[in-house]
C-alpha cells in the first residue's frame, strides 16, 4: 500500500465530507498521513468554530484512521533537505 501525506486543506475536505471526486479516486486504497501541523491547525479550527461533541468525535475518529507523522529535529531537518533538493 502507498503513502499519500494531505495538507490542512486535503485533510478538512475529508472531514467535511467535501472532497472532488477526482481527487477521492487517487486516494482510494492509499494510506493517509497528516503531519502533526495538520493536527494543531485542525484541532485550533475546531476551537474557533466551537465545534459541538459530534462533529469532535468524527475529527477523533479521522486521526484514529490516518497515520500521524510526529515532530522531531530528524523530521524537520529531513523535511528541509528535500525541499533544498527539490528546488536545485
């Protein structure tokens, strides 16, 4: 199975039930993967917009099916590499 890492964007569609059907076809038997950014920008959201229990209890279940990158030096330091190479 391949990975695919979605933005805040990507990952608020999928919460929202909102995503394109062309972009739900090349998800479709890939594993989810969200940085712990997307966490944070996701669970502040919930905050502004005083999300009731349902509507928290489905962005409770969406993390429980989506791999989590957590945060290290190694990640950032790695992450910042390949942005370097991308752009040589």
């Amino acid at each position: 199975m391949s990975f695919v890492v979605l933005d805040t964007d990507v990952a608020s569609a999928i919460l929202r039930e909102r995503v394109p059907t062309s972009l739900n076809r090349q998800l479709t038997r890939r594993s989810l993967v969200i940085t712990f950014v997307t966490v944070g920008e996701l669970t502040r959201w919930t905050l502004v917009r005083h999300w009731g229990p349902q509507r928290m209890a489905g962005m409770r279940a969406f993390f429980a099916h989506v791999v989590v990158l957590p945060y290290s030096p190694k990640v950032a330091t790695a992450s910042r590499r390949d942005s370097e190479t991308r752009r040589h």
